[in-house]
C-alpha cells in the first residue's frame, strides 16, 4: 500500500484509520456539505412542482430532471474522469452545480419562476454532477486505500445519514412558513463550500502518471469499461439487478409527494411530509452501521441476495399502508435493506475494478443501475399513477423489484458467494 493510496508512511504496518486521516475527512466533509444542500432540493423540488403544477406526472419529471443525466451522460463522463484530473473535475462541477442552482431562488424573488425552468435546472445541475460522481468513483478508492473501501463507503454512508436525520424535519417544518422556490438557495451554497473542501486535499486523487501516456480516443477508453462490465458476470449481474431495485426507488421519490397527499392524508407543507424523508434516514442510517458486519459475515454476493427480496417487501408494504405511522415504520425498514443493497453494489464494484477503470465502470454501472432503473421507474409510477393512484404505481414498482431479486439467484452471484464464504 503507497502513501498516496492509503496515507500510510512508507515502511507503516498498515493504512492510518479513517478517523485519523485528514485528507478523508475533507473528503467527507465535501460529500456531508453537498448532501446537507442536496437533501433541501430532494424534498423541495417535488413539493415546489407540485404545488405550481397539481400533477403526479409532472411531480414524477422532477424525478426524470435528476436522474437521466446519468442515461445521457455517464459513459463519456466515466472515460473523462479516468483520464484528466479528478479534482479538477469535482471542483468544476461543484462551481457549475451552485451558480445553476442559485437561479432558482433568484427566479422567484422576481417573479419568473416556472416549472420548466426549475425542471431545467434539475436536468443541468444534475448533468454537472454526473461528471463529480464519474470522478468521484476514481477518487474515493485512490483517497482510502482498496483494504478501507467498505469501511470509508459506511463511514461516508453513516456521516451523510446523520444529516438526513435532522435535515428532511426541518425542511419539513419549513415548509410550512417559506416558499420551496427560496429554499434551494442552501443547496447553491453547499456546492460551494464543497469545492473549498475538495480544494484542500493534499493527496492526489489520481494517478498523474497518466496523463503522460499515449492519448487514446475516448471511445476507446469508453470501450474499455463497457468491455470489462459486461465482460465481468458478477458486475453484470450486479449491475442489471441492480437496476430493478432503483425501478421502485424512482417510482417512490416520485410519487412521495402525491401519496402522502392523496393515500396518507399528508398534503404539502405538513411538516409530517418531512419526517417520511426522515424515516428513510433512519433507515439508511441502521444499514451504514449494519452493512460492514455484514459484508464480513458473508461476503458482497450473499448481501445482494438476502436484501434484495426484503427491498421488494419493503416497497410492496408501502404500498399497501394506509395509516401515516404505519408508513413511516415501513419507510424506514425498507431504507435498511434499500440502502444496504446500494452501499453493498458500489462496494462489490469497486473492489472488483482495475484502479484505470474505476470511473468508467462505476460511473457505467450506475448510469445503468440508478440512471435507467429510477428514469423508467418514475416515468413508468408517474403514468400508472395518474390513471390509478400512487398505491397501484408503487405496488407495480415492488413486484419489479422481486423480478430482479429472482434473477439475482439464479444467476452467478450464488456460486460466487457460495466459494466467498468458504473463505471467510
């Protein structure tokens, strides 16, 4: 293990902790700075769209806006992040995603604001991140270290849950007083402060050597990552079950809004609607603690395979609740094993890929997995939900999920976390 890779001196036993490595938690820093914003805009941009629009479906766009950048623009932002400075890639984007986002509040104050633009903006900031996540990927595993990557995914994971804890209430409750349009100023500003934070990294956050190889065109680094994702059985698989998981995701963050309204009685600006957004904290939460005990009982493959038939019962009990309290509790147990199978995919991926390939195949895999998945689920909760209800949308949602839980074991991840645990 090199210095660089896992902040060690030369001739050190071992990696330093996390807790003791100032370089990660700048990083970390960055990642809660940003996420403080961003779980703003997760709860006010629905609620904002659908209060200027009355529409499940348009409320599903808001959804669609995040998240198909990823579809449109993760292949090239994967082979770009492997290629040129990922702090300066990280940076940029954090700038670009502020000065974008601070549009919003500045429309409303004069009185422009409407739907498209704030869609708009969504897409934009969005297509900006994708290019932070794609370097990102390459960054964290060259920051920690490849024997710290679980460890600094849940510590990462944990720290960002801490804040969703205390953030989805508050904007709740203040939702009741102030305008949502106003509210994304925070996030503009999160932006920023993670820029200066990513700024005083000391380490590298990728192999400079690199950059004095032989120019290669970016499809064929595209290529390349493709080629090593496909080619891998337990990253595809991994990947396109993967995908049926973040299907029910999108379908629920794009029907929260709409069935807490019309199912559970909770309009908008009910500071009530804050605490659904917190219950999934709480459950993010138990799976940053859980998932490291976890991946060392059994391994990555059996993780994928044990919580992702409970993610599909925790997206079909939603469905089905009708009291308030009762759908918080199956909020939060469904964000457990929900998010688990997220911290458990990246890790399985990251651990897998060559150090060259890292922003390629992550960023290829969560175009895949999260990108498509969430596009088509929202899309797909928003038309079902505008002809049936929220409930039916979320209920086809769960049943995808089960889809892709099958699939998981009859594939090759059960041979494989079958020769994984023997040995553990």
């Amino acid at each position: 293990m090199t210095a660089t890779a896992g902040s060690a001196a030369p001739g050190a036993a071992g990696p330093s902790p996390l807790r003791r490595d100032p370089d990660f938690q700048r990083y970390a820093a960055a990642r809660v700075a940003s996420l403080i914003g961003s779980a703003i805009t997760y709860i006010a941009m629905p609620v904002l769209i659908y209060q200027m629009t009355g529409s499940n479906l348009w409320t599903a766009f808001a959804v669609v806006a995040e998240t198909l950048p990823y579809v449109c623009l993760g292949l090239f932002a994967g082979a770009l992040a492997d290629r040129v400075d990922r702090r300066r890639v990280m940076i940029t984007s954090d700038v670009v995603s502020g000065v974008l986002l601070a549009s919003v509040p500045v429309a409303y104050f004069l009185g422009g604001l409407t739907a498209p633009h704030a869609l708009a903006v969504g897409f934009v900031s969005q297509a900006s991140f994708v290019f932070f996540d794609a370097a990102n990927f390459g960054a964290l595993p060259t920051l920690a270290g490849v024997s710290r990557i679980a460890a600094a995914q849940s510590f990462v994971f944990g720290a960002s849950t801490a804040v969703e804890l205390v953030v989805p209430g508050l904007v709740g409750a203040a939702l009741a007083v102030v305008a949502p349009g106003p509210l994304l100023a925070l996030d503009a500003i999160s932006f920023l402060a993670s820029a200066l934070l990513i700024r005083a990294i000391a380490r590298p956050l990728w192999d400079a050597s690199r950059a004095s190889a032989a120019p290669r065109r970016l499809g064929a680094d595209i290529r390349d990552g493709l080629r090593f994702l496909w080619g891998h059985p337990i990253v595809r698989i991994n990947v396109l079950v993967g995908m049926t998981q973040s299907f029910s995701g999108g379908a629920f963050v794009g029907q929260l809004v709409p069935w807490a309204d019309q199912v559970l009685g909770v309009p908008p600006g009910d500071r009530r609607l804050g605490l659904m957004f917190t219950a999934w904290a709480v459950g993010s939460l138990g799976a940053s603690a859980l998932y490291p005990r976890l991946s060392r009982w059994r391994g990555e493959a059996w993780v994928t395979l044990l919580a992702l038939p409970l993610s599909a019962l925790g997206a079909m009990a939603c469905a089905l609740a009708r009291d308030w309290w009762v759908a918080v509790a199956f909020v939060a147990a469904w964000g457990v094993v929900y998010v688990t199978v997220i911290i458990n995919s990246i890790t399985l991926r990251q651990r897998i890929t060559p150090e060259h390939l890292q922003s390629r195949v992550n960023t290829t895999g969560r175009m895949l997995a999260y990108g498509v998945g969430s596009v088509s689920g929202a899309l797909t909760a928003g038309v079902v939900s505008e002809a049936a209800g929220p409930r039916t949308a979320l209920a086809l949602a769960a049943g995808v999920t089960a889809a892709g839980a099958v699939a998981a074991w009859l594939s090759p991840l059960r041979r494989h976390g079958l020769e994984a645990s023997a040995r553990l």
